[in-house]
C-alpha cells in the first residue's frame, strides 16, 4: 500500500483526461474559456494507461476519470475499457456533466461502471442556462434518467452559490424522495479560473442548516471511511443526502486520494500549487520502478490538510485556476 507520513493509505486515483469542456460554468471558468493545454503537453492515451497500470501495482484499487469534461476527449471510451481491464482494479467511476455521456451508458455499464457523479447545479432551465452558459439541460436530465434505468448508481454534484442557486437546494433534495440518487451538495472553491472572489456565506453549516428547516427529521448516517462528504437520511426518501465541505476541508484527516492533471502533473492535494509531472518523467525513458520511487515519495511528502498543502505551495496567481485545469 502506498502511506503517506501521516499513516493514511492512499487508495484512490483522479485522473484527468482532458481540460477542455463543453460548459463554461460560472464556477470554473471565464465565457471564453480558458487557455487550453497544447496537445503535445496533454498526456496520450498510453501514457495514461501507464501511469494507472503503475498505481494499481502499488495498491491503487479506485480510479475516477474526470477533466474537464471526459468525454470530449477523443476515444475516451476506448481509454476507459483499457483501464477497466487493469489487475487489481476494483472500483471505475466516472465524473461527468451528461452531455455526451448518454450514448455510451450501455458500453460504460459492460465495463463495470458502477457509479457516476453527474454535475447539476439547477432544476431551473433558465438557470442552468445562466450558471453554464449552455442551453443542455434537457441532454443531462436524460443521461440522469438513463444512468438509473441502467442500474448505474448515480451522485449529483451541485455546486452552492450565494445569488444563483440557493432556490434549487431543496428541490434537488426532493430528487431523492423517489430517486434512487445521492444528492450531495459542495461548498463553492476559488479555482474558477478568473479573478472574482467567492462568498463564504454558503458553507457545510449554512447548507445543512438550510436543509434541516425544510426537513427537520434528517438524520445523520455513518460516512464511510475516507469520505469527502457528510452524509444523511431523511426518513422515506429513496435516495440520501451529502455535503461536500470542499473549502472548509474538514474532511482531510482521512484523505485516501491524489490526483493526475491532464498534463500529467502528479498533485498530492486539490490545494497543492505543484507536483511531479510523471508524463514527463515516462517521456525521459523513466522506468516503472523508478516511476514508482518518484510516486513514493512525493505521496511520502503530502500535506496534513488543504490548508497546509495552500500555505505550502499555492501562490496568490494559482488559486484561481479552474478546476479544469487541475482535473476535477
């Protein structure tokens, strides 16, 4: 098992296949877009599969592809099958925001994924519209639908925001009445690839205060070990309830993941400003042993918390780069 020197096994793989996404959330990136990595600077199809093939040497049995958004990368599908056929692997998931993804829920399901997290940050169309800058929200309701009807266990991820979305918090709650759906709601992040700050107003103890007006009997359910997200029930609802403390980072004490950017940037920490780029290392003829020493040793040095990994590395400059970027 790979330990950091804090005891923690680290278990669990995000990687990040590609920056570019088919969105421009308010949240994550400027109506523009951003300034997208040069194809020669992205990891291949090979290099990916590498890397995840070397972590689940050393222990990794959780991979989840993320980006931007995944399946705009070309032959996602492909690369995905690839890894799902690793040794030791023995949990796939997907994050995603159900654009595209609807066409290949029947190959996803062949390949064993069992559990996506799908981005939805409003029921209200117009909103959708405004926080997005798309007009999809049909597309993701029916990937929503069509992931269910597929036995695929589905996570939805809102994003909370002071002036956009309050409206839409117990209406999402409402979807697990009947759905068989995590609603899991997360503190907003600087990491919108501009310069607007955030509001802390929204934060895991307003969310939850919020909900439990509405539905003063939820109640508090055991997390499993190594959650980011507090969980609860409330009583005869199909589906369960989450908050994601993502800025507050109440939930590092037990952290079991790290993360590769779609540069191939190895990040111990969401809030770590750098890393040892292993894209670059295979690309200098590193060999898997020696791919597994540099890994050892840069989880070996991973920081107590997010606000340890921020006051260590993070520059004023990097905390607005977007989650695309980083690999969400």
């Amino acid at each position: 098992m790979l330990t950091d020197k804090f005891g923690r096994n680290i278990n669990y793989l995000r990687l990040a296949i590609v920056d570019r996404c088919n969105l421009r959330c308010t949240y994550c990136m400027p109506e523009k877009g951003l300034s997208w990595i040069k194809q020669k600077d992205l990891m291949t199809d090979e290099e990916m599969l590498r890397i995840c093939s070397v972590f689940t040497e050393m222990g990794v049995n959780k991979i989840r592809i993320t980006g931007g958004e995944p399946f705009v990368r070309k032959n996602s599908i492909e690369l995905i099958q690839n890894i799902s056929q690793l040794d030791g692997l023995t949990d796939l998931s997907i994050t995603t925001n159900g654009l595209l993804t609807e066409q290949y829920i029947p190959q996803l399901k062949k390949y064993g994924i069992k559990s996506v997290n799908l981005s939805l940050d409003t029921l209200d169309k117009e909103r959708f519209l405004r926080i997005t800058r798309r007009n999809s929200f049909d597309k993701v309701m029916k990937t929503l639908y069509s992931l269910l009807q597929n036995d695929i266990k589905v996570k939805i991820n809102t994003v909370v925001m002071e002036g956009e979305n309050m409206e839409d918090i117990i209406p999402l709650v409402m979807l697990a009445k009947d759905l068989p759906v995590d609603v899991r709601f997360i503190e907003e992040m600087p990491f919108n690839g501009g310069d607007t700050d955030i509001s802390l107003k929204w934060n895991f103890t307003q969310i939850y205060s919020y909900i439990k007006e509405c539905f003063p009997e939820i109640q508090k359910v055991d997390d499993p070990k190594s959650s980011t997200s507090y969980n609860y029930k409330i009583p005869g609802f199909t589906g369960d309830v989450g908050i994601i403390a993502a800025y507050t980072r109440s939930f590092c004490g037990d952290c079991n993941r790290v993360r590769i950017t779609p540069s191939g940037i190895l990040r111990t920490c969401l809030y770590e400003g750098s890393g040892v780029n292993l894209k670059d290392e295979i690309r200098a003829g590193k060999t898997d042993e020696e791919l597994k020493n540099i890994i050892i040793n840069s989880i070996h040095n991973k920081s107590k918390d997010g606000w340890e990994a921020q006051k260590l590395s993070l520059t004023e400059s990097q905390i607005h780069q977007s989650m695309a970027t980083i690999g969400g």
